[in-house]
C-alpha cells in the first residue's frame, strides 16, 4: 500500500505536467527530482500510435490484447471515496476508459453505453476515468446516467498504468472500449486513435451480442 501511494503521489506530477506535449516532463519548483525521474522512467513498451491535440502521446506499459487478463486494480466507487474491486463478479462487463466524462465526445459516448446498459442488466457497463468521483456524480446527476456505472482511478491511478491505458504526458485515461468475460479475459478492445474520435460503439455491440449468445 505505501507503495501504490507512493506511486500516487508520483503521478500528481504528470497531471500538473500534463499541458507538455513532450514526453518528457521536465524538473519544476517544488517537484522532486526523484519524482520527475519516476515519470521519465515510464516506458510506453507498445506500438500505439495516438495523439491528442494533434499531438503525440504515450501510453504506458504494454498494449493490452485479446486473450490478456485485466489487471485487477480497486477504483473509487462513489463520493465517499469507497474502493471496490469491480471484477468480482461473473458477468460480462463493457468498460469504456476515457479522458474525462466532462468533454464532448465522451459525454455522448457515455450516454449512448447508458441506453445499453438499461438494455442488458446481466452485463456491467462501466466507465472509468481519472476524474474525481465528485465530478462524476456531478455529471451523472445532469445527464440522467443510471445504467452505466461511472468509477475512479485519480487516486492511485494504477488502473491505467498496468493495463496500457495511462496518457503519460496528461495523467489521463486514453479512449478504448474492452469487453470482458465472465472471467476476466479481454475479448474485445477498441484504443481510439485520436483522442477526439469516437470509439466505434455499433462494433462493440455487435461483438457483444454474438458473446450473449
């Protein structure tokens, strides 16, 4: 645990970083020296070619596949700031990973998902994002957003770094639509090329109905 928060406080680095659209975060007043070569350290170890702004980013760690398990990470659940392992179950689940709920395309992807969810009640939509659960059930107050279930990695923010979803240069999550088995295993992934496109939900459900069956 004193290493996860440890981690944690590390990558507040990367978010007060994150206008860079370097990919390496430079040495600031009050930043540890040893913090912002943690960041540094950071290797994208995959092929991904995405940008945001037009720019570049990186994508930490390993490009998450078919066939890999997810990393069980606990995420914030609620504005108590309660931690819950969402992976727990047995049931399908649809997870849409994305920079922030509070940003055009993520909006409308997020209600579209929210139909669906109300559609399939045996399977678990979620959306994950580095936004404060705060802002999420501020957003989800607004928009009517009761079947898909937003949660929280902005505390530890591990979720994002050890399955190949973290932006380094944002200390956001990158846009990908994965559908999991009962067990876990990935069998459908979906990373956006560009930041603001949308992921192409119509395939992800298609997908998903022929797992249904």
């Amino acid at each position: 645990m004193k290493k996860i928060i440890l981690n944690s406080l590390i990558l507040l680095v990367i978010v007060s970083c994150g206008s860079k659209n370097s990919s390496k975060v430079e040495e600031s007043q009050g930043v540890s020296k040893n913090y912002v070569e943690y960041v540094n350290s950071l290797k994208s170890e995959n092929d991904l070619k995405i940008k945001m702004g037009g720019e570049p980013i990186t994508i930490v760690g390993k490009k998450l596949k078919v066939g890999d398990k997810i990393t069980q990470v606990p995420l914030v659940v609620n504005t108590k700031l309660e931690e819950k392992n969402i992976f727990d179950d047995k049931n399908i689940k649809v997870l849409y990973t994305a920079p922030s709920l509070d940003t055009k395309v993520c909006s409308l992807q997020t209600k579209i998902l929210n139909d669906e969810a109300k559609k399939n009640p045996a399977i678990k939509f979620y959306s994950i994002t580095e936004d404060t659960p705060f802002a999420q059930a501020r957003f989800c107050t607004e928009n009517d957003i009761n079947g898909i279930k937003a949660v929280s990695d902005f505390k530890y923010h591990q979720f994002g770094l050890q399955n190949g979803l973290f932006i380094k240069e944002k200390g956001l999550l990158t846009r990908a639509l994965i559908i999991l088995d009962k067990d876990n295993t990935v069998k459908y992934i979906e990373y956006a090329q560009d930041e603001k496109n949308e992921a192409d939900i119509d395939k992800a459900l298609a997908f998903l109905q022929k797992m249904k069956k």
